[in-house]
C-alpha cells in the first residue's frame, strides 16, 4: 500500500496547479514564464535535495534522449498546455480534462508495455471520470467551456499520459531511481522552457505572486508530487496509477469551494463518492500486480 499512497499524495498535491496557476496568470504572470519558473524552483529543489544524500547526479549518454522525451512531454508539453489553458477555462474543468489522462494512460499501456486491462479497471475509469464530471458540473449536464481551453487541456492529458508510460517504458526509473529520474527530466524540460522564452521573447516580469506560486509549485507538487509519482509507477500497474489520477480533481474543487466560497451540493457530494468508489474498485483486485 505505499506505493498505492505515494500516488494519491502525489495526484492530490497536483490538484493545488489548477487554483494556484489560474490565480497567478490572471495576475498577468505568461504561461510559458510560470511553467519555467514551476521546474527552475523544482530542479533546485531536487538538485539540493540529491546533493545532501550524496547521490550522483551521472546518467549514461544512452539514456538522454529518453530524458529529453519525458522533458518534452511531461514537463515542457504538459506545464505549458494547462496552464494556457487556464487563460480561457476554470481550474476546476481544466482539471478533469487534464486527469482524464488514465484513459490515454491505458492505451498507451497496451500499445507501449502491453498491459492487460481488467474489467475492474475499465469499471473504475467509467465511474471515476463521471464522479469527475458531477464534481465539475454540479449537476448541470453541459459544459460553458470554451473550445480552446478544452483543448490545450486534453493535450495536457496526452503529454503525461505519454510521460508516465514512456517512463516505465525506458526503464529510467528502475535504473536510477525517483529521485534523479525526476530531477533529469525536469533539467532538460527547464532547459526547453528557458528555449522557448528566449526565441519568443516573453519579458521576465511574474510578479510577487508568480514567484511565490513558482517556489511552491516548484516544491511541494513537482519535486516532492514528480518524485513520489516515479516511484509509484515503478511498482504498481500504470493504469492503476492513471485512475488515481481521478482524485486531482476532487483536490481541485475542493480548495476552490473553500478558496472562492462556493457552495457544495448533492451533485458534488456524488462525485466524492463516485470517485473514490471508483478508485477502490480499480486496486481491489490490483494490489498484487505491485512488484517485490
């Protein structure tokens, strides 16, 4: 079961991204500055984190393009997509498109490391995305999102649903670890984030808030969420992983009900249900696919 927990600390300190990087680019902080500032505060963190444990920082050469796929997928891809489309959609609706990753996860589990997908899984999908759905609706069936938002939104899905897979797929983890496989892949998706403002030229001006938001998101769910994600993944099937990623959201309406004062009704209550239904029917019968 701790790898089972290291997930859904990790899935939960993800749901904080959604408020904190709307809050921080309606304050004007650009997308693209906040995603580096996020992974430049993060790869600090790890960087001293790593030193102070004594670990060597060496990857084989071998290994870097998987390192610069994950940078480009799960850090540069991923941080840019959700925190644009915050700039025309909630954090709540962007979050239950971002974490409706696990159904792209489970392809890509298929096709990638040929998983099997038991019925219990597929059980627990369906009713975590539609727990997902009552959370952010309210009961209302149909969305006031707009089109783009939706879309940089389910973009952001692929991308780590490709990171999370090709992760395991490389077997960088196993090889070297949470710890530094997290740390590379957030040096060269920093790296590619810096690229990106430099040739488009975006002003360093975040703010107050957009450096506070960075330190945290760079800390608690990046370098500590990455981490405990990596080595979850590393041990449990990754669907399972993927399905956990459900209780984002929740996270999400959650601090969003407490930080704007919305109110919280049967349908909400619902989809709490839902979702964590939803979860414990997924790792019922999973708990044994967990490595020695």
């Amino acid at each position: 079961m701790r790898e089972i927990l290291s997930a859904i600390i990790s899935v939960i300190t993800w749901g904080t991204v959604f408020v904190f990087g709307q809050i921080t680019v309606k304050e004007g902080c650009h997308p693209i500055l906040l995603s580096f500032l996020r992974f430049f505060f993060a790869s600090i963190f790890l960087f001293i984190y790593l030193s102070l444990n004594r670990i060597k920082f060496k990857i084989n050469k071998d290994d870097i393009p998987s390192f610069i796929i994950l940078g480009l997928t799960g850090i540069f891809g991923m941080s840019i997509f959700i925190f644009y489309s915050l700039k025309f959609t909630t954090s709540i609706s962007s979050s239950i498109l971002m974490n409706s990753n696990s159904i792209f996860i489970g392809i890509l589990a298929y096709m990638f490391l040929r998983e099997k997908v038991r019925i219990n899984e597929i059980v627990g999908i369906i009713l975590g995305f539609i727990g997902c759905y009552f959370v952010i609706t309210d009961g209302k069936f149909s969305f006031d999102m707009s089109f783009i938002g939706n879309l940089l939104a389910l973009f952001s899905a692929i991308s780590w649903a490709f990171y999370t897979v090709w992760s395991k797929k490389s077997n960088v983890i196993k090889k070297y670890g949470a710890l530094l496989s997290t740390f590379w892949a957030s040096i060269f998706g920093t790296f590619f984030l810096f690229l990106a403002l430099l040739i488009l030229k975006i002003p360093f001006s975040p703010g107050k808030i957009g450096i506070i938001s960075g330190i945290y998101l760079g800390i608690i769910p990046t370098g500590i969420g990455f981490t405990l994600w990596f080595y979850a993944i590393n041990k449990i099937k990754t669907i399972v992983a993927g399905i956990l990623h459900f209780i984002s959201p929740l996270t999400t309406g959650i601090i969003a009900v407490i930080w704007f004062g919305e109110r919280i009704s049967i349908f909400t209550y619902l989809g709490v249900v839902l979702i964590v239904f939803g979860v414990v029917i997924s790792i019922s019968r999973s708990e044994k696919e967990i490595s020695n």
